[in-house]
C-alpha cells in the first residue's frame, strides 16, 4: 500500500494514494491553504499525476481539493 503522511498544519495526514485513481478526489481541510496546496501538488509530481488543484470552501469547510485527471494516453 502506498502511503503517506502529509503534515499539515501540524497534523500528519495519512493519504491512501493506491485508491486515488482518476476521476476521484481527496479533501484536506486547512486555514493554511498556500502551503497545503504547495505539499499536495509536491507529493501529486513525485507519482507523476495529472491534477488539477483548487482552493475553496466544501460543506462549510475551507480547505484544498485535489482531482485525479485521467492519465495521458501514449
């Protein structure tokens, strides 16, 4: 199992990245949302993923999600 934890915030956030297949997505909520997107997008290029990343608010709750796009074909 791929794994990883992500500290964020000062929390250590335990991302299962073999069950982010494409077309899925994970949420982390956070205040910090520049340094959070900084983490994501750094451990997202380490595994070659395409993502597309944004910062918003989910059901009341600012944070960062990331999408899996499809991977390129060739």
């Amino acid at each position: 199992m791929d794994d990883e934890f992500i500290q964020s915030e000062g929390r250590n956030l335990k991302i299962a990245w073999d069950k982010f297949v494409p077309h899925s997505s994970i949420f982390v909520p956070s205040q910090n949302t520049d340094d959070c997107k900084k983490l994501l997008k750094r451990a997202c290029n380490k595994r070659k993923f395409r993502t597309r990343i944004r910062v918003g608010t989910w059901d009341g709750v600012r944070g960062v999600r990331v999408w899996r796009i499809e991977d390129k074909k060739g």
